[in-house]
C-alpha cells in the first residue's frame, strides 16, 4: 500500500516539474502529431491513386488520427535515462530507500504523459478538424471499452521491454546503440509508420507475434479493424501475456544485474 | 594544419564581440576550412576512443536504410507507380535521403542540439569571444562522424537502385542534382539554424531542435506523394524537396537545372536571414559571467 502511495506522490511530483517545461513538451507533441500526418498524406495519395487497398481512405485518417493519441499514451523515454543511472552510479540512492527503485521510473513516466495529454488533444483536434470529412471514430461501446483495457497494457509492455534493453548496462559497456536501435525497429513494428495489416504476406505472420505490435498496434486494431473472434482473443492474451512476460524479466534482470552494480558509495 | 596563435582567444582578450575579418576573402575562406579540419581532427582523436559506437552506428544505418526500403516495399506492393514514382526510383530516392541524412546528421545536427544548452548554461560567452565568425563556430564546432557511414550505404542503395531501373545519368545530370543537394542543404541548415537561434528568446524551450525531425523525414518521400500545402511547405519552408528529390529527378532526366533560378536566391536568402536573426539575437544574449 504505501508503494502506492510513494508512486502517486512521484507521479504528482513529475506532474509538477513537466508543468515548468510545458514550452518543451509541446514541441514534443507537435512532433507527435507530425509524423503520423505525414505517414497518412503519403497513403492518402497512394489511395487517391485509385488502388485498390485493404483499408479506405476513412480508415487510414481514423487510425493516424487516434494513433497520434495512442503512441503518445504508450510511449517510453526512460531507457537512456535508466542506462545512464546505472553507468553513473545514480542507482545509489534508490537502493537505499524501502521501495522499488523502479516507482521513480513509472512515476516519471505517468506524471509527464498527465501534462503531455492536455497539450496533445489540442493539436490532435486540429488535425481531425481538417480531416473531418473523413474522420470516422467508431461508434461501437464495447471496442472502446476493450481499447481502453488494452491500451495500459502496450504501455506496460513498452516500458518494460525499454527497462529490460536498457537493464542490460549492468553487463554491457554501451547500450545507448542497442536502444536506439530498438527504437528504430520498434516504430516500424509496431505500426507507426504502417498499419500492420497492410504489411506483405510474407511478413504479416512474424508482425502479428513479435513484441512491438502489442506496445501500440494491436489497441488500434481492436478499436479500428474488424479482428475475427478468434484473432481477438490470441490477441488478447498476447497483449495480457506480453507485459506479464516482460515484467518477470525485469524482475530477473534487476536482482541479478543490482550483484553487479558497483558505484561510489555503494 | 594547426592551431598558431590566431587560433586562440588570448590575442582578443578583452574584446567581447567577435573580430572582423581583416584578410580578404580568399584568406579567410582558407583559415575556415583549415578551422574545420582541425574541429575533424579532433573528432578522429575522440572517436578512436569509442569504437563500439561507430559500431553501433553502422548497424543503425544499415537498419535504417533495410526499414526504409521495407516502407518503399509496403507501398508498392499495392501498384507499380505511384504520383509518377516506380519503385526502384523511390528506392533511388531512400538512398539519396540516406546520403543527405549523413550529412546532415554528421556534421549539422550535432550542433543544432548543442546551440539551446551553450545559450542555457551560459557557454555561449567562449563561443563569442573566439577571433571567428560566432555562427560558424556554433554551427560546426561538434561532429558525430560515425554518422558519415550513411553516406557510403545511401551511395550504395541509390546506385543498386538506378541501375535496377536502368537509369543512365548524364554527367550534366549528375552536376545538376549535386547542385540541388548543395542547395538543399544550405537550406536545411539555415531554416534549422533560425530555428534553435529562437532559443536565445525561449531559454525554456531546450528542444526547438526536436521542431525539424519530423519534416526532414519527409524528404524520404518524393514530394510529390504530397498535395497542396504540404507539398509547398517541404519545397519553400523546410526544403527536403531540394535535398532528395529534385536531385533524384536530375538524375532521372526528369528534371533540368532551371529550378536553380529560383532555388539558388531561395538558399542565398536563408542564409543571409539565418546570419542577420544570429546577429539580432547574439544581442540579446545575457551572458552568464559579463
């Protein structure tokens, strides 16, 4: 109870401090909404041209539209930031307090997406007023509902797939290079660019088990494609397993790496 | 190369502002470039040191440009051209970005993301008092050149891709389409450096860098697979068009030199507005120790 406690005044703490760079995260927002408006303009070309596509022209602005929203919600920062705490013995103080140390993390994460939302919907707004001719955000109550049970989820499994990359400075001299890469490959795979529906054949088995489309994509695909029963429900217990998964390695990966952490003072 | 006595700030000291030029042009052209190579030199020195990250680099390019050509995959698997673009030209196109964004990302953006943290931390006093132009030093003081790899893998994918498509580029061609890179990146360099030069204003802002990531990635596309304003936008305001595909176009045959008319003014007008806003700004600036 009173890490819960610890992590709701962490949160309220971050809150506080994202607050005074405001100026900064809507520039990080702007970038938010940049990129994918500008993944929708090249495939609302494509569709122009008249080819015959797997989505309409109302289902690549309505799935940019709310993925501008959702990679917001789901996204993670914290690898490098962890990668460089335990390089430069900034772990310290953390092990010394009766809480996980990962409560600052998770704490830093949810108090500045709390200050990032409200500057976020703005700028989304302005993009669906444009579009709103073709802006066709589903109606039906229950893909909301379980779009709202999954997006937690592929925010947990991205955060602790970062923290497990990032876990692995304990052994490696430089992860930096290893989580930019992970970065990279993560956006493409997770349906940033693309919609992973619209992947080649060749791919769409591999895309549909592999970690990163349950980090953004597959919340997406429950609220905006019309998953069969049967592709929900695997989907489901990948998107549930996943963080379940990734949380256990986490634990792993810290108790065995804290034996070889060495800093000053410690 | 070395860095004789007018290198060093000591010949100045007292004097805030930087000297004026007193050597004619040719000679100070000369004492730049023999500045840079000395910024690249020690850069060499450092980079020995961090092997593994050159390393890393690498597989980051490489993973860049296997992504990129994925996306050109995933395009076309749906039509043979698209906005007058076949395949393999766009892939000739992901390589020229390829080649740009080493440029761009070796010798420019490391200094972008270093000006809002100098003005910040009040180290913008070294930068001015040094006997040089302060834009220059502030523009390309830092390189990261394991970034420069993407050069070579662009180079690759744009010459696999052009003879995949056949293509046989006149040396007129190839002319034209260095001079729109060219152009394109003192483009590049000026809407960026006027961007992070706002940040002598917005001290809070440490990010104004972060502004232009997101549309220089759309140079990867053809500018054409835009309409309307966002297509004007990326030939006039943030100019990828001129980096990646008038270029391509060049060597395609598709496109002459006559958008240099308008293009050289254009690049000429940035950069001219990007030195008079650095002026205006340095003025304001309020140094940390004077």
């Amino acid at each position: 109870m009173s890490s819960v406690r610890l992590l709701w005044r962490l949160t309220a703490m971050n809150v506080m401090t994202t607050i005074e760079y405001r100026g900064a995260f809507l520039v990080y927002m702007l970038n938010n909404v940049l990129g994918p408006l500008i993944s929708l303009l090249v495939w609302l070309t494509v569709s122009e041209q008249g080819v015959a596509l797997p989505y309409t022209r109302s289902q690549f602005v309505t799935y940019y539209v709310l993925l501008s929203v959702a990679a917001m919600l789901t996204s993670t920062w914290i690898g490098a930031f962890l990668v460089e705490d335990i390089r430069l013995g900034n772990l310290t103080p953390w092990l010394l307090r009766p809480a996980p140390g990962i409560l600052s993390y998770i704490g830093n994460n949810l108090g500045e997406k709390a200050v990032k939302l409200p500057l976020l919907l703005p700028l989304v707004a302005i993009v669906a007023v444009v579009f709103r001719h073709d802006l066709r955000p589903p109606t039906d109550l229950a893909a909301w509902g379980l779009f709202l049970l999954c997006l937690p989820a592929a925010a947990a499994t991205a955060f602790f797939l970062d923290v497990t990359v990032a876990l692995l400075a304990f052994w490696l001299d430089d992860v930096r290079g290893l989580l930019r890469l992970q970065v990279l490959v993560g956006a493409f795979l997770s349906g940033r660019f693309v919609p992973l529906e619209l992947f080649p054949p060749e791919l769409a088995s591999f895309s549909l088990v592999q970690p990163f489309r349950y980090t953004l994509s597959f919340p997406l695909e429950v609220l905006t494609d019309a998953l069969s029963q049967r592709e929900l429900w695997l989907g489901l217990a990948a998107q549930l397993g996943y963080p379940a998964l990734l949380y256990g390695l986490y634990r792993l990966l810290w108790s065995r790496g804290l034996r070889r952490y060495s800093a000053t003072g410690a | 190369m070395g860095c004789t006595g007018s290198c060093g700030a000591g010949d100045y000291a007292g004097t805030v502002r930087p000297a004026p030029e007193a050597d004619g042009g040719g000679a100070a052209v000369r004492r730049y470039a023999r500045l840079w190579l000395r910024f690249a030199a020690t850069e060499v020195a450092r980079l020995t040191e961090y092997r593994l990250n050159f390393a890393t680099t690498v597989v980051e390019g490489v993973a860049q440009t296997a992504l990129a050509v994925l996306t050109f995959v995933v395009l076309f698997q749906f039509t043979d051209e698209l906005a007058g673009w076949s395949r393999m030209e766009a892939l000739m196109l992901a390589g020229c970005y390829r080649m740009v964004d080493g440029v761009v990302a070796a010798a420019i953006a490391p200094n972008m993301y270093s000006i809002s943290g100098y003005i910040r931390r009040g180290e913008m006093d070294f930068m001015l008092l040094r006997p040089v132009s302060s834009q220059f030093l502030v523009s390309f003081r830092r390189l990261n050149l394991p970034e420069a790899v993407n050069i070579p893998i662009g180079l690759g994918l744009l010459l696999y891709a052009g003879s995949a498509a056949g293509v046989q580029p006149t040396v007129g061609g190839i002319l034209t389409a260095g001079l729109y890179v060219l152009l394109g990146l003192v483009m590049l360099y000026s809407v960026w450096f006027m961007t992070v030069t706002c940040s002598f204003w917005l001290v809070q802002v440490d990010n104004l860098d972060a502004l232009f990531a997101p549309l220089f990635d759309a140079g990867r596309y053809p500018v054409s697979f835009f309409s309307g304003w966002m297509r004007a936008l990326l030939t006039f305001v943030i100019p990828v068009a001129f980096a990646t595909t008038f270029p391509v176009e060049a060597m395609l045959g598709e496109r002459d030199a006559s958008a240099l008319l308008f293009g050289v003014p254009l690049a000429a007008a940035g950069l001219l507005l990007s030195h008079l806003l650095w002026n205006y700004a340095v003025r304001h600036y309020s140094s940390a120790s004077s």
